[in-house]
C-alpha cells in the first residue's frame, strides 16, 4: 500500500505568489515524523520542514509552512511568495515510530515545481 | 549542522568493473546509514539499511551480492557496485543518522557505466 501520495506530478506557479504542494500518508502508528525535502537539479536532498505527530501547531520555517490536518492525514507544504530558485522537485517522507532509531524514511513519488517569471 | 559526505559526486567506468561510493558522517556518530537509488524523475528508493558494526539489511529485490555495502565505523559507510552495467546508472544518496536524530543526506553520486 502507498504510504505517501503526491498526487501533482508537476506544479506551476507564477513568480511571488503562494503554491501548495499536496501529501496524504497513511500509518496505522501514532508516533510518527513527516518530512518535505526539496532536490534541486544538481540532485542534492534540502530539508526545508519537519512536523510531529503529537505537535500542536502547524510548523514554519521561513517562506514555508506546513498545512498539517491529522485526521485526514494530510501534510501539504505551502511556499509563500514564490521565487525563481524554488523550481525543483519536492518530496513529502514520513518516518515511522519516532522511538525507534532504525527506522528509514518512506518518500512520496514527489511533485517538480516549476516557478514562471 | 550535521554534515554528510558523499564521494564521488560523479563517476563514469567502463562496464564490468567495480565501484565504490563513500558515505561519511563528519561531525556526528552515524550509528545508522541508509542507501537510496534515484531513477531519472522518479523517487527515492531505499535499497538498504546498515547498523555501525552489523550486516546490512536490504530491501526485497535489491541484490546484496551487487551492492555490496560496509559499515565498519560510525562515520563511513561504503557501497560498492559489483561489475557494473549500464544498468546500474543512477543516482545514488546515502544518509545517515545518529539513534534517534533526524537522518542527514549526502549530495548523492551520479554514477555512469558506459
């Protein structure tokens, strides 16, 4: 069973304005991480923001932020004013069971995100 | 931050012959290493997960005679591709993680086999 749907192959966004990349997951576990990575075209993974299973509030870092919906296990990163050096791939992960160090990450197909001047 | 270190960035060999990747953990104990592969396009696929000090455990399909992984300390990890062919091109990134940290990723190897 898929555990991380992305179901955008491919976004466009004009230059500055806000974009919303969708994930679901799915997990049977209480505890678990959700990731969103970022892979330029020169192929290196660039964490951009992480969010809890028991956190509160919907994290942000910076231009990004994280539209965490629990109950519809839903964990869609939003970029706000978006720039030309945002064009890239974008991945959503989750790590299951937060106690166990073993564990690896489950990666979304991922979404390439091209941003228009 | 915590840095990983991916080595080669970028290989090209003849058929047939043997590669080796380095993954290495700079500034913190790795006690677990992770390996993917990137097809063009498409996401990252975990191949195997090694422990510092034991065997690695690879994931169904992945041929552990192939790809040949080693975790001999807490900061490397290698993985060496046995008599590579065109096939084996890819895109390959390692992790690494220290118990129950986050997981750091290298900046891959783009690895070509002609």
């Amino acid at each position: 069973a898929q555990k991380i749907t992305q179901t955008q192959p491919g976004m466009f966004v004009q230059e500055k304005e806000a974009v919303t990349l969708d994930c679901t997951y799915d997990t049977s576990d209480p505890s678990y991480g959700l990731f969103w990575y970022k892979q330029p075209s020169s192929g290196e993974m660039i964490f951009l923001i992480y969010q809890g299973s028991y956190d509160q509030q919907n994290a942000t870092e910076g231009r990004y932020s994280l539209n965490f919906q629990k109950a519809r296990k839903s964990a869609n990163l939003v970029i706000s004013a978006s720039q030309l050096g945002d064009s890239a791939m974008y991945f959503c992960a989750m790590r299951e069971g937060l106690a166990n160090y073993g564990q690896n990450f489950v990666f979304g197909p991922g979404t390439r995100l091209s941003v228009l001047p | 931050g915590a840095v990983v270190s991916q080595h080669p960035s970028w290989v090209i060999c003849k058929s047939g012959t043997s590669v080796k990747i380095e993954c290495r953990s700079l500034d913190f104990q790795a006690t677990t290493m992770f390996w993917y592969r990137q097809f063009p396009k498409q996401s990252l696929m975990l191949m195997a997960t090694s422990n510092e000090g034991s065997k690695a455990t690879y994931e169904q399909g992945v041929e552990k005679d192939k790809f040949l992984i080693n975790h001999a300390s807490l900061t490397l990890s290698t993985l060496t591709v046995t008599s590579a062919h065109p096939e084996d091109s890819s895109f390959y990134i390692c992790s690494a993680r220290h118990r129950n940290q986050p997981q750091h990723f290298g900046d891959g190897t783009r690895l070509s086999i002609l």
